[in-house]
C-alpha cells in the first residue's frame, strides 16, 4: 500500500496536486522538536489535550497572526483544529441543520465541496472575478434565496491567495462582504495561504475587518509547514470559540492533534517556523515565476491567467469552446497533467474552459517543462 496520499506516475510531471514538495519540508527541524516536546512534557505530551488545545499553541497563533494580519485574536477567540479540512467539517456538522443552504464561490476549492456534500445541506453558487467574489451577486443570490424562505447558513469562501484561482478578494469587496455579512450570515473564511504571500504582505482576513461573530476563520499549517502534522486552528468570538470547545468530539477525545500541535508551538517558539515560512516564500516566488514566465512563452496567444501574489495556483483559461477534460488525457500522454476547471464548480459547464496547474511540488525546470508539454498537448 501506498504511503502518502500523492502517487507519483513515471514520466508525468503532475500540476494537479496542491501538495507541497517533500524536499521543502523540515523534516530535521520537526524532528528535533518533537523530541525537545517529549522531554519537555513527558507523558503529558501524549496524554488527552485540553479541549481548545495546548496553551503554547494557541499563545503562539496569537501572537503570529498579530504580525501577519490586521489584528490579532486573544486566547479565548482560538481553538486547535486538525487541518482545515477537518474544522470545515466541524463548523458544518455544528452550525448547520438539514436543508439549510451553504453558499460557496463558483470556482471554489473542489475538496471543500466533497466535504459539505457530507452534510445534509444544499449547496448554492456565488459568481466570482478577477478580484475574487462579486458580492454584488451574493446580494442577489441572497435575496433569490429568501424569495423562497429558504434559511442560508454559511457562506465558505477563500479570499487571500484563492484555491483554484489564486486571486485575492480585492479590498474594497472585503469592506463591503463583511457589511453585507454584519446581519445576515456566517462566514466561513479558508485562510490556508496567509503565509505564502511573495510580493506584499497578504490583504487582512475578513475575520480581523468584521465585528465578532460574524467571520469563522480557518487557519492551517499544511500549507506553510507540513501536511501531515493535521494541525490548525479557527479563530471567532468566544460564544463561537465555546461551541466548538464544548462539541462532543473534544469532550470526548481531548484537544484535538494534541502532541502535533505542542510540535507546531516547540517549532514556532524557537524561531524556526519564521525562517522556514521565509524559505518557503523564496522557494514557490520563484516557481511561480518560472511557470508563468514559461507559459507566456508557450501559451501566451493561447490562454489567459493572473499572476498570483500567493499561494499555489495559477488558473489558466482558454476560449470558449475549449473543454478542459477532454484536454488531461492528451496532456498526460505528452507527460504532464492539470486539473480540469470542471471539477471546482457546483455548475461544471461555467468553468469547462479552465484548468488548474499547481506550482508547489516541483522544481522550476520542471514547471517549465510542464509548460511546454502543456503546448504540445493543445497541438
């Protein structure tokens, strides 16, 4: 049996992935904090954890998001989360009720919509642009929707470095989204790429802009430190915080990813994970770079795309006409593979056109390579 989740295939250079490269991983930095944690703590570090998760975390998170966000949250506005993934099932299993709807942005990030299609919730799509959600059409979606009593529960969106279009929410739309959230709804804010911003200082979440209540914001250290350490954290106001802290899950097994989270906070407080978010911030700019510097080479008269500020994506988008799906097969017989825009829409047809390319996990002579392989696909 396989080990990781990615399977490499001899001979394809995979863009489709949002993984990060192995090679970037510290892998003797962690190592040598979880050892510093076993001393540290003794069995205490492997014992149940406390329901909102280990004080030097949260301590930590506090602390950090301080310098990378707006502003920064007290202890009694966080709680540890095993990953985004699993504080996105969390908030729906507790803030939802059957039939109520989930409004989500049209392209979204296809994972999340496998996990909100294990809740008995409809979902409902939100157009976007190049500057991330119309919330001029979320206006108009939420009025259709209370047309026809029905109950909108959360709205999930990633606005900072968005999966699969890596744009952000432009700031203006931030201002206005959190206005038009102030009465209405909860937003579920997906902040997985706060620390992977290459030209500026990420945009501030919508959580640090709103006033309490209103912004569930999803923190995760897959992204800026290592996928398989199953460990983040939510911020909101403390009624949220509690009723999360309270579920039954962490009643009945503790705080969740315990020992991983104390080897997030032992990293952190030593100082590595500001040198390693610096590492990783130099090592995807310059991917970037030389994917979208090899796709202008290639495919400048053949496609469109932004040039994403962060994060792992780049969204390319043909004429109409182009079928992505129909494209992969021929890409993966010239040794590359993408994934088709289809696959991240409640309504494929919109974003059949569009396909996305992650940068994260190969070196930039491959992403170049895959460029080109890319052309000679569409030839």
């Amino acid at each position: 049996m396989p080990l990781g989740q990615f399977v490499a295939r001899e001979g394809i250079i995979d863009l489709g992935w949002g993984h990060p490269d192995p090679e970037l991983i510290p892998t003797d930095g962690l190592k040598a904090a979880a050892w510093r944690v076993a001393d540290r703590y003794g069995p205490h570090a492997f014992n149940y954890g406390y329901p909102a998760g280990p004080g030097p975390l949260i301590s930590w998170v506090c602390e950090r998001l301080g310098s990378t966000d707006a502003r920064a949250p007290t202890p009694d506005c966080v709680v540890a989360t095993a990953g985004n993934s699993h504080a996105l099932d969390q908030v729906a299993t507790l803030f939802t009720k059957p039939g109520d709807v989930v409004l989500v942005e049209s392209p979204t990030y296809h994972l999340a919509l496998r996990i909100l299609r294990d809740h008995p919730v409809e979902l409902a799509p939100v157009p976007t642009d190049n500057q991330g959600l119309r919330v001029d059409a979320l206006a108009d979606v939420l009025m259709r929707l209370r047309s026809r009593m029905r109950t909108v529960r959360l709205l999930y969106t990633v606005p900072t470095y968005h999966n699969p279009m890596g744009v952000s929410l432009a700031n203006e739309r931030r201002s206005q989204l959190v206005a038009l959230a102030a009465d209405e709804r909860m937003i579920v804010e997906d902040d997985a790429y706060r620390e992977l911003s290459y030209d500026s200082d990420a945009p501030p979440s919508l959580w640090s802009l709103a006033r309490p209540g209103i912004v569930l914001r999803l923190g995760s250290f897959a992204k800026s430190l290592a996928p398989g350490l199953r460990a983040g954290f939510i911020t909101s106001d403390p009624p949220t915080i509690n009723r999360i802290r309270n579920s039954g899950v962490l009643d009945s097994g503790g705080g969740i990813s315990h020992f991983t989270s104390l080897v997030v906070a032992e990293f952190a407080n030593s100082g590595d994970f500001v040198r390693n978010a610096g590492r990783l911030q130099d090592a995807y700019r310059e991917r970037r770079d030389a994917l979208t510097s090899a796709l202008s080479e290639h495919l400048q008269d053949r496609a469109s795309w932004l040039q994403p500020a962060g994060g792992y994506f780049v969204w390319l988008t043909f004429p109409p006409g182009h079928d992505t799906t129909a494209l992969l097969p021929a890409a993966e017989a010239e040794g590359m593979a993408f994934m088709p825009g289809a696959s991240f829409s409640l309504e494929p047809a919109n974003c059949r056109q569009s396909l996305r390319l992650a940068f994260s996990r190969y070196p930039p002579n491959a992403l170049a390579q895959a460029a080109w392989r890319l052309k000679q696909a569409l030839a």
